[in-house]
C-alpha cells in the first residue's frame, strides 16, 4: 500500500505505538483521524500533526470498547475525510492478573478493548471496502497473543483472540481485495510497559516485568518503522521481535517443554 493522500484512522493515538504510528503514516503522506479517550494527548499529535501539514489530521475523542464508540469514530472519520483507506485497531490495555483476583468487570472491559473492538470496527467498515473491492485493516495485538502473558490471563487470552479474528478475516475477505496486518511486539517503551503505579513481579496489572525479562525493548518509533515498511509489502504479520519467532517455534515442536519454560520464567519474575 502507499500511504500518499490516503485516509487512515489510529486507535489509541495518543500514547505510545499509537502516536509512533499516526506520525509514521502522516509522515508518509497520509491524512490522519488520531482516535483515543485521553483527550489531552490527543490534541496535542493533532496540532503537531496539523502545524507539519494543514488540515491533514483529525482527533476524535473516542471509547472504542463498545460498539457505539466504534461506530461513532468511523462515522467522524469518514464525515471528515471520506472513504477510509486504512483502520488501525491499537489501542489496548494491560489488565487484570490471576483468576482469584480478577472480576468479571476487568474481563469483560479486557475483552471489549483488547479484542471485541477490532470486530466491532471491521464489522462497520467491511461493507464500504467490499463495495470499493479494498481496504486495509490492521490491528495490534502481541507477543502475547502468540506465545502467553506471564501474569495476566486476560492480556493472553484478548492478545490470543486478536491474533486469530484478524488472520480469519484475512482469509475470509482477502480475496475480495481486504489486507490485514497485525502487529506482535513485546516489550515496546510505553505507558502500559511502565505503569506508574506497577508493582515488581508477577502482581503486575501488565505483566511488564516478564516482558522485560524476556528480551529488548524497542522504542514506539522504531515499532511504528517496521509496521510501516510490512504494511508497504502488504505483508500480514509484524514481528519486531525476532526471538519470538524462535520461541513460537519451540512452542509448536513441543508444547509441555515450552509450557515447563514458561512456569520456570514465571517463578524468576515472581522472585524479583
Ligand atoms: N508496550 C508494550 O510493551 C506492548 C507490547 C505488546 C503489545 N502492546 C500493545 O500495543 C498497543 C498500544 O499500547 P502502548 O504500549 O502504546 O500503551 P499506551 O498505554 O501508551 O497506549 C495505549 C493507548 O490506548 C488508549 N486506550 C485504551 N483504552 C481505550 C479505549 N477504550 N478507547 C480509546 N482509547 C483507549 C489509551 O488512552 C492509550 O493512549 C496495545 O494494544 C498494547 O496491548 C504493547
């Protein structure tokens, strides 16, 4: 795909990867709807966005955990810029821990943003982009939706979910010209890595000290540059991690070894 003149829509622009992306696809010539709940970060890309270029970016204060705060942003984006080329499903949250302690509420708002959003969004723009016969949905999920959250049953299960709606809609609309991207990092430098009330180990509310324990933080930007060069090659999954790669691997060629691997990192993380 080539960004130039395009209309993209990122959720969760206000923070982190969301903002790294907006910048990297208006950067690239696109026109941006930034979407997001925190309203005061949010103003703050779209001015930055709008001083580079005029009129090419647009914020709308939204909650993409329900299927009215969906609806209510695609709305927006298109009233203000039109047909959208590209819907990006960022935004996310690190929440809830073990199944003791975790309520139905936290499940069901992990569920609601981690995951029901991205369906929610493809189910209110599929009919545009079958009628035009394109489109260009991607989402960000995980690491852990490939691999496990140590800590947090919610983040692998929503991360997990979000993995397999994008690759079934990938195989379901492909060929009526719909791409999918996902996006499967670990650890990136952001607000959900480093929570300011985190608490070390495995009581984290993100899970944030076994990502760090497993490997390299990236920078948002940098995340943002490898996203933008496999939505380029209209390629399907975003690793920028490569020794999840490795670790996917060994988890399929022998799945209690690889479950006796992650217990062993659990108690590592758990110990401090
Ligand atoms: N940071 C990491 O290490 C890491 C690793 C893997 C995946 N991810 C995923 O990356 C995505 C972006 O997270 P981030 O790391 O940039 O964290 P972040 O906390 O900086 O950004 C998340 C953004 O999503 C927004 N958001 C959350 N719920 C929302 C809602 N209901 N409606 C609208 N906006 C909402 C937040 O306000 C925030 O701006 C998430 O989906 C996260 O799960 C992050």
């Amino acid at each position: 795909m080539n960004f130039e003149g395009k209309t993209t829509v990122v959720t969760g622009a206000a923070n982190g990867i969301g903002a790294a992306l907006a910048r990297r696809f208006h950067a690239a010539g696109a026109r941006v709807v930034v979407a997001d709940r925190d309203a005061k970060n949010l103003e703050i890309i779209e001015k930055e966005l709008n001083s580079i270029r005029p009129d090419s970016a647009f914020a709308v204060v939204a909650d993409i955990g329900s299927e009215a705060g969906n609806v209510a942003l695609i709305d927006a984006a298109r009233a203000k810029f039109g047909f959208i080329d590209l819907f990006y499903a960022n935004a996310g949250v690190g929440m809830g821990t073990d199944l003791e302690s975790t309520d139905e509420e936290t499940w069901n708002t992990a569920m609601n943003i981690n995951l029901h959003s991205h369906r929610w969004a493809a189910k209110h723009l599929m009919g545009e982009w079958l009628a035009a016969g394109e489109g260009y949905f991607c989402s960000t999920a995980s690491a852990a939706g490939l691999l496990s959250q140590i800590g947090s049953g919610p983040y692998s299960v929503t991360k997990h979910g979000a993995v397999a709606f994008a690759e079934w809609l990938s195989i379901t609309y492909g060929d009526r010209g719909v791409r999918v991207t996902t996006l499967c990092p670990q650890g990136v430098n952001t607000n959900m890595l480093n929570p300011p009330d985190a608490v070390p180990g495995i009581g984290n509310t993100d899970g944030g000290s076994a990502v760090k324990a497993s490997g390299v933080v990236l920078e948002p930007a940098e995340v943002a540059d490898i996203v933008y060069n496999t939505i380029v090659a209209e390629k399907f999954l975003v690793m920028p991690h490569p020794e999840v790669h490795t670790y996917e691997k060994r988890k399929v060629d022998d799945r209690d070894r690889w479950l006796s691997g992650m217990r062993r990192l659990q108690a590592r993380v758990a110990g401090g």
